[in-house]
C-alpha cells in the first residue's frame, strides 16, 4: 500500500498563486501527478510526471500550473500561478506503481479561487 498526503491547499484571489505538494510513504516507480473535482462535476486531470520527468497537463491549465517531482523525497509538486474561478475544487494527489498497475489516491486539498 501507498499514502499520499497533501499539504498546500487554502483560499486565494484570483490572479494569486499556490504551491500543493503531495507526500509518497514509498518510492513510486511510475507516475505522480494531480486530479480535481469541482462540485457536480467529475474529477479530471490536471497535471502528471513520470519518474523520468515526462510531463503532461490538461489545456485548461498549460502555461498557469507547473508540476514537478523530487523522486529522492518521494514527493510531487504543483505550482499554481494565475489562478481562476474555475479552479476551484478538491484537488487530489495520484499515484500509479507501473509494476503492479495499481492507482493511489490522496485525501484530498480544497484549493478555492475566490475575491
């Protein structure tokens, strides 16, 4: 087994910035990355990274969010910048073990946008 824990979430203003990060209690030999659900919506994607650092982001959010990995700490990283409105929502940390094919999730950190 695999917990995640996710630190970072909060309240900001539109325009402002946040910085989640999200703890492995393992080495993850695959890939990290970050989901979000908004109320009454399903969670989707919004950022992953392998082990090499091959990133991926959902459109909604290229050129505003930044993901990164520190794979000695165990930990994935998700600059926030420019942040919206439609930002707002509980944003999960995910993790995929490659050998075994098996999906981790983090409890979760609200991040909401808001004046």
């Amino acid at each position: 087994q695999v917990q995640l824990v996710e630190f970072g979430g909060g309240l900001v203003q539109p325009g402002g910035s946040l910085r989640l990060s999200c703890a492995a209690s393992r080495t993850i030999s695959g890939t990290m990355g970050w989901y979000r659900q908004a109320p009454g919506k399903e969670r989707e994607l919004v950022a992953t990274i392998t082990t090499s650092g091959i990133t991926d982001y959902a459109d909604s959010v290229k050129g505003r969010f930044t993901i990164s990995r520190d794979n000695a700490k165990n930990t994935v990283y998700l600059q926030m910048n420019g942040l919206k409105p439609e930002d707002t929502a509980v944003y999960y940390c995910y993790a995929r073990i490659w050998i075994i094919a098996t999906n981790f999730w983090g409890q979760g950190t609200q991040v909401t946008v808001s004046s």
